[in-house]
C-alpha cells in the first residue's frame, strides 16, 4: 500500500511542522530560542514596534534566523492601522505574509468580524498573504477563506487564557466547510487541547502564552510539538466510531465453560 | 520664532527650518547601524520605502514611525 504523503503547504510554501510559536512573553532570549527548538518549529510570529535596544537585541542578536516570519498586526483596531503595520513588515522583513489580528476590546481581545473582513479585502488586493485571526464563525471562516486568505485561523478561546475548546461543534463544522488551510489560533492551555484541535482535522496549532508562561517552557514545547503531531496521525489514522455500547475485543469465542 | 520639529516615535525631535533628510533623520536617531536592524519607516502614516529614504525631506509637523521586528505572539 502506498502511503500518500501528509504535506502542508501554506502560500506556496511547503511547511513540516504544523506547529506554529509566538515569541513573546518568555522568561529570556535563551528560554526562547531553546523552546522553540524543542517544538520543532518552522514559523515564528513577531510584531512590529517601535525601534528600542530591546527590540535590537531580539532581531539582531537573540532570535536564530533559521525560521520563516510571520508578522503579525497585533494591537490594531482598525483598517487604516493595519494596513499601515502590514505595509511595515513587509518592508522590514521582506515577506509578505501576515498574520492579521484586528482586535475589538482591550479586555477580552476578540477579533473584530467586520473589521477584519474589510482588511483583508484590501490586503489581498495589496498582493499579501493573509492568516486571517479570526472568531469560530463557521460562516466567516468560509467567507474568509474565499476570499483569498492563504489560512484562516479562528480562535478556540481568547487569547492568553488557556481555556480551550469552547465550542467543539463550531471546530467540526469549520473543518467541514473549508476545504482550505485552517489553523487554530489563540487558546491552547494545554498539550491536550493541540492535540484534539489536531484531531478534529486542522491543519496546525499556533500557540504562545501556553508555552511560554508555563514552568518549564522548554519542555512544554516539546509537549505541545508531541501533542500535535499525535492528533494528527490520529485523525489521518481514522478514529473508531462511538458507540453506547460495550464491543468486545477478546474473543468470546473458545472460553471455557461458564460455571 | 519657534523652533521647527518633528515627531519620532512620538517624541519631539527639533530640525532646520529647511528640514532634513529623512535619511539623516534614522541615522541621528538610531545610529549607523541603522541597515543591519531590518527597520521600516513611515512618515505620516505611509510607508517610505528604503530606496526613498534619501529623497524624502522631513518638514515641520511630520510624524515619523521607526519600526522593526520584536517579540510577538
């Protein structure tokens, strides 16, 4: 039997790990860069700030440049502010993709629908490459999806706050209206929550805070980079169905006699 | 007669009544090793590519944005 081989390809690039790692909130640099060795990941995302000896040092010195950039547009509310962002990271990292946030509060961080959609019309338009961060809108998801977005990556919980899956049944009918990349953004807590994502039949994890707030980020990378690639062989492995019911598997058969 | 100023990165920066060179402008304010830091310029919210650094004259009132790549989720 021939095994067809499991590849994912996001705006023309062929990616191996599914796996995608912010990098921010972590202890140090060296915590940093060992984490996400640990996750084997291929694409880190980054912001765009205003120029500081910080910033320098990260760029510069701290982070190894052997992974792909995603910028992000975190922090922007609006169109005008993230066209501009994305505009900047364009120049200053010579990629175009974007990871597009468009945030509605400052206490929640939902993305904002009607925001978003409207961005990413123009983005496309601009020729970028969008991973479209977005709500678990089974409808938007598609609408985004058809509009060009290289990825849509709706949210499971918000940002940061490691609840997981809030609302599995959206998660399955998502996976079942886009045909495309679709990759869960924001909420992983724990390895568990990867892994089920990743069982559903999603095409990657991106994940920060549940890594880099942990005890040992190192080795929850190494976790949450488990966790992934075993949701995934498990969806393509093609679960057992539920029953209600016991099914035995010892065979009755040749028992000795019931006494 | 006020001085002439412009706004780099929100702060207050004073220049020539004939301006400056916005090239001049990142060195002064970052440094000579302005090319190794992947910056990316905006002057009054639009993007100023590189390659228009040099013919790009900064004006009273302008407000210039001095960005590059750091931490981010």
């Amino acid at each position: 039997m021939s095994k067809k081989k499991d590849e994912l390809i996001i705006g023309g690039k062929k990616i191996m790990s599914r796996l995608i790692m912010g990098t921010s909130l972590y202890p140090n640099l060296d915590v940093l860069n060992k984490s996400l060795e640990a996750s084997g990941t291929e694409i880190i995302t980054v912001s765009m700030r205003r120029f500081n000896k910080e910033g320098e040092k990260f760029f510069l010195k701290g982070i190894k440049n052997k992974y792909t950039f995603l910028p992000n547009t975190a922090g922007c509310f609006t169109k005008k502010e993230a066209v501009l962002t994305a505009e900047l990271s364009r120049e200053s990292l010579k990629t175009d993709w974007i990871k597009l946030e468009l945030i509605s509060d400052n206490e929640m961080l939902l993305p904002d629908p009607l925001e978003l959609f409207a961005t990413c019309e123009e983005l496309v338009k601009r020729r970028f490459k969008i991973f479209a961060y977005c709500s678990d809108d089974p409808i938007l998801c598609k609408r985004l999806e058809e509009l060009g977005c290289v990825a849509v990556m709706p949210l499971i919980s918000p940002i940061g706050s490691g609840l997981g899956i809030r609302n599995e049944h959206n998660l399955e009918i998502i996976r079942g209206m886009c045909k495309g990349v679709i990759i869960v953004d924001a909420g992983i807590g724990t390895p568990s929550h990867a892994c089920r994502v990743m069982e559903l039949g999603f095409d990657g994890v991106l994940l920060n805070s549940s890594v880099a707030r942990s005890f040992d980020p190192i080795q929850m990378a190494n976790a949450m980079s488990l966790a992934t690639k075993s949701g995934r062989l498990s969806y393509l492995s093609g679960p057992i169905e539920k029953t209600k019911k016991a099914v035995r598997s010892t065979p009755f058969r040749g028992k000795i006699s019931n006494f | 007669m006020s001085k002439k100023k412009c706004f780099v990165n929100g702060a207050s920066f004073t220049i020539k009544n004939c301006g400056i060179q916005l090239e001049d402008l990142i060195t002064t304010a970052i440094g000579k090793n302005k090319n190794q830091l992947s910056l990316a310029v905006a002057v009054n919210n639009e993007l100023v590519q590189k390659s228009n650094w040099k013919n790009m004259v900064i004006k009273d009132g302008d407000v210039i944005e001095i960005v590059h790549p750091f931490f981010g989720g």
